[in-house]
C-alpha cells in the first residue's frame, strides 16, 4: 500500500516570504474546473468580487453578496490543491465596523476553507486589517483603484496619475503593511508609483495594471482568455476565447438544425434494424 504525501497548501506567510524574490503568480478563477488549471501554475488563487462583472453580468461589484463569494469560494477550493486561495469580501460586509469585518470574514473562512481575505482600501481599513489579523485571518490589502468605491471615484480610471497625487496611495500602502497584511494588491497606478510603495513597504505588492515594478502579479482569468466583453485596457490577452466558444456553439446549432447531431446508436453502438 502507498501513502501519498499529502499536498501542503501555500499560505499567507508563504506568499509574504516572498518579497523581493521570485515573482508572486495570481489569477482569478470562480469555478472549480479552472481553479484546477490555475493551480497548476499559480502560487495563489483570487475568487474576486470580479465574479459580479464576469459571472453575472453586473456593472460593478457593488451588489456582489457574501453568498455568492462562500459559493465560489468553496467551488475554488475543491477544485485547487496546492495555491493559497484568497476570496474578497464584497462591499458592504466589512466597512461598518471591524466587528462586522470578523463576522464576514470568520464566515468566508469557515464555510470555504479558504486560506485568507482580500478586502479594499487603505488608511481607512488599517484598523480592521490589524483587528482581523490578530485574531488569526490572513488578510490581503487592495489599493490604488478600489472598484467598490465606484460611486465614489466615477469611474474605473489610473490612480495617482500626477505625481502630487502619490502621497495619499504611499501612506494606504504603508498602513495596510504596518497593520499587518500578508501582500497587497496594487491596481491600476503607474510604473513610478508601483515601484517606490514595493520598495518602501515590507510585504509583497501584486499589481495589477501596475506595472513590472511589484512583487508578483493578478488578472482576471476570463480578461486574459479573451472571454470578457470589457477587460481593462490594461489586460494582456494570454488567448481568445471569446470567439473560439462562438464558433463551436454556432457549429453545434447548425448541427442540431440539419439533424447531424450523433444519434443515440451511434454513441452507444447499438444495432437499428433495417
Ligand atoms: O475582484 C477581483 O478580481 C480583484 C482583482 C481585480 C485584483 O480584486
């Protein structure tokens, strides 16, 4: 009899020992199939609140629901094994207090198994970063663009384009370090600016529309297969699969249509009589 030697997932202090070395690999995947492909080749998973724009067809993240993230979160993890898988608090479970924030993020936890949180924004948030982390959840930081705060912003444009405008993006990543996140997702900033926070701070950055300049690197997973009907201008496509499904659903149709379709005893080799 043999006995497998079981596979040791990557966990937060893993991907933060990391700074500074090889770069970090991190995808998207809401599925369990694709998270299977992802974590052949990814040190960490995202199960992103992105599954509101990608899977469901929202504008925004903003209706995405802490349901909807356990759901994917857990469908994630049955299909990975080795990646440290990250699901994001969606908007509105985790802002109102750090109290609320434990609750939702015990809850993400608990009921998918997942290895740590990612939740949106700096400064702000740094008290409930350190509130969650001392209390034993591994939380990923997300600054620059905060699509969450849609509302807010107006619209999904760079962050600190003018380099008067850096200082308040350097002290959010600064605060989320010190209060003690495990890596930090940088969105949408420019080279310069990507380059002077992974120096100045002493976790791993993940950029994502950053730049070369961070410690490793996020995208959505249906954005780089050309499977998004609006990626971010920024996204490099790795393949196309938009038009590739159409095709093959638009072959499989014209079979139905001119009855081509394989018959039953076809498949399962069944003799018809003449
Ligand atoms: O929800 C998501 O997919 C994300 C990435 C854009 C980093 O937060």
């Amino acid at each position: 009899m043999s006995v497998q030697a079981p596979i040791k997932r990557k966990t937060g202090p893993d991907i933060c020992a990391r700074k500074g070395g090889e770069p970090i690999v991190m995808l998207t995947s809401y599925h369990a199939h694709t998270a299977t492909m992802a974590d052949r080749y990814c040190d960490a998973i995202l199960v992103g609140d992105s599954l509101g724009n990608v899977m469901h067809g929202f504008e925004t993240t903003v209706p995405v629901t802490l349901e909807m993230m356990i759901l994917q979160g857990s469908a994630v993890m049955r299909g990975s094994r080795q990646a440290l898988v990250v699901v994001d608090m969606p908007f509105g479970t985790y802002e109102a207090s750090k109290e609320q924030a434990f609750h939702s993020a015990a809850r993400i936890m608990k009921e998918t198994q997942c290895g740590a949180v990612k939740l949106e924004g700096g400064v702000r948030m740094a008290e409930t970063i350190r509130f969650l982390s001392e209390r034993g959840i591994p939380v990923m930081g997300h600054i620059g663009l905060t699509p969450q705060s849609i509302n807010m912003l107006g619209s999904f444009r760079a962050q600190g384009r003018e380099e008067a405008d850096w200082a308040p993006i350097e002290n959010d990543a600064r605060a989320v370090a010190e209060a003690g996140t495990f890596a930090v997702v940088i969105e949408a900033v420019a080279e310069p600016l990507a380059r002077k926070i992974t120096a100045a701070i002493p976790v791993p950055t993940i950029g994502i529309g950053a730049s070369v300049a961070c410690d490793g690197q996020v995208l959505v997973l249906e954005d780089m297969l050309g499977l998004s009907p609006k990626p971010a201008k920024f996204v490099r496509r790795y393949g196309n699969l938009g038009p590739a499904i159409e095709e093959a659903v638009a072959a499989y149709a014209a079979d139905v249509r001119s009855r081509a379709f394989p018959a039953a005893e076809h498949v399962y080799g069944m003799k018809t009589k003449a």
